[in-house]
C-alpha cells in the first residue's frame, strides 16, 4: 500500500491535537445550567480557547475571569481574558488571581463555578499568600525552574505558597458548586498537579515542600521558611468539607492524544507501538539540557515510518510544543 509521508504526518498530529481542542473537548463535559449564577474563572495557556468554547455551547448568562500567557488570547464576549506571563508570574497574573478570588466569593448553593485548567496554570494563577512579596515568590518559582526538580516536585512547593493553588480556590468558591475541566500536561494526569490544582484536596504537606528545598538545594528568601516551618501555607486537605461541592473531570492528556494518532496509523496500515506519556521532564536552566521526547511506529510498514519521522524532524511547517 503506497503512502504519502506527509500526509500522514500531518493527519497523525492533526488528530494528536484535535484529542485536545477545546472546541471539540469542552463542550461535551459542561454541567447543567444552575438555579442560580454561573461564574467562569480558570487559567493555563489553553485557557482563553476554553472560555471561548464555554460561551459558544453555553445556553444562558455568564461572567467570568481566565488568564493565559501572552499571545494566547481568544476574544470572548462575557469571560474577560487577562495575560501574563509564563513560567515565572508577574505583576498582571497576580493582580487577576486576587481579583479570581474576589470573584468566587459570597456565592451560594445555587450558584455554579466552571473552573477551566490547562498547562501552565501554576504560574498564570499565581497570587503570593500572605506574608510573601511577589518579587519573593517570583525568586522561588526561578530558582525551582533551575533546579532539576520534576513537575510534581515543583508543583508541591507552588502548592504550598500560592494564595489559589492546593484547593484554595474551590474553598473559596463554597457553598457554590465548582465543576473543573482540566486538559492535563503532567505524567500520570494527577489533577493536584494540573496547575498545581487550585480546586483539589493536597495530601502533600508543608513538610514535603521543604523536602524538595533541602533535596534540591534550593536557595529561598526567609519568609518562604517561616511560611513553611510554621505550617501557615499548609494546603487544603482531603475531607475539608469546603471541597465537598467540588468536581472535577479530566477531559484531554497526552495519552488520549497519542490514541488518536495511533488510530489514524492503525487506519493507513501502520502498527503504531505508543512508548508512553509518563517520562517526566525536570526543569533544567538551559534550553540545550532538555531531554527530547521520541515517538516510534513498529510494524510492516517500517521503513515508510522510519522516513516519515526523519521528515518531521527536518520539517519546520509544523508546529511542536513545548513546557
């Protein structure tokens, strides 16, 4: 069977992100309207293309607040988008999550909060908590940047000095409902670490935060110590009735989108061999330092695979991501 290389490139990573689309993917798992307000708010680099396809299947009045970073923008009628930067906070992110937590605040039973989450939520709904400056918590976020430290790694510590991040937003959302859509970038898909998951319990302590300081030496102002050794930032805990209203559905991951790849090969006659979503990528200083990820296609079809995926790593006409 003859097969167009590029064609079937293209087709491969057309399906990859389509698994993922907002547009195709948020509809599907959008909640019932409420009796009461629906309130709209989240953050990651998808965040604004989520909010736009919220409004567009959405059959009644809404508001709301997202971030994404800069140059992500979606335009939408009723959700305000704000841009910030990505992956040490700034001024603009800190200044949308304090005005995110004003927002959920005094609801009620009958109200709905829609939280959408994507990949790079830690930084983009970033606000210091009490006792900690910005510019301190911004030297943290470089510093675990630098460190080596794994996503998971990092997250724990993030979830520990954010005002939003280890359940603190759906707290303070209650008693209004909170359903959360999460398009995860993490391996293994654990909400807690889908931007650093503002709306989930954290089983993770102050203790462990420290755990990754001390394992990774990383050098912290004083005020993240005290934060931590005095257990002020300790993070919403399994149980806590305030997260009792609070769902949340994992509606996109790598794994889904490396299925739907798989299919489209399977179709064109290819075997495809999927090596895994789960090799976790730590942070490193240098762009040069990064791991690169690989993708192998085994089967009858080998040596038309084999030319194809040395195509795409010349081919500059189609787009990759990066974390």
């Amino acid at each position: 069977m003859s097969i167009d290389p590029r064609g079937l490139l293209l087709d491969l990573f057309q399906a990859a992100v389509n698994a993922a689309a907002p547009a195709l993917c948020v509809p599907r798992h959008l909640p019932p309207r409420p009796k009461g307000r629906t309130i709209v708010v989240g953050g990651g680099k998808a965040a604004a293309a989520m909010a736009a396809a919220v409004e567009a299947h959405w059959d009644g009045p809404l508001t709301g607040l997202v971030v994404t970073r800069y140059g992500h923008t979606v335009p939408c009628k009723h959700i305000e988008v704000v841009e910030a930067s990505h992956p040490v906070p700034d001024e603009a992110g800190d200044h949308a999550a304090r005005r995110m937590l004003q927002l959920v605040t005094g609801l009620t039973q009958d109200d709905l909060v829609i939280v959408l989450l994507s990949g790079g939520g830690s930084a983009l709904l970033t606000s210091p908590l009490d006792g900690l400056s910005l510019r301190e918590l911004q030297h943290l976020n470089t510093q675990l940047l630098k460190s080596g430290a794994a996503i998971d790694e990092i997250n724990c510590v993030r979830r520990h000095v954010s005002a939003l991040a280890g359940g603190r937003l759906a707290a303070a959302c209650d008693p209004a409902r909170v359903v959360s859509l999460s398009i995860s970038d993490v391996p293994g898909d654990d909400p807690v670490n889908v931007a650093s998951g503002p709306t989930v319990a954290d089983s993770t302590s102050c203790a462990d935060a420290l755990a990754v300081l001390k394992r990774f030496a990383i050098d912290v102002p004083a005020s993240v110590m005290a934060l931590l050794t005095t257990g002020r930032g300790e993070s919403v805990k399994p149980g806590d009735p305030r997260l009792a209203g609070a769902d949340i559905s994992i509606i996109a991951t790598p794994q889904m989108s490396l299925e739907a790849s798989a299919e489209v090969a399977r179709r064109a006659g290819i075997a495809p061999h999927i090596l895994g979503d789960r090799s976790r990528r730590r942070a490193f200083s240098s762009p040069a330092a990064k791991p690169r990820s690989r993708f192998a296609i085994r089967g009858a079809a080998d040596a038309t695979a084999s030319s194809c995926w040395r195509w795409a790593s010349r081919c500059k006409t189609i787009p990759a991501f990066s974390r």
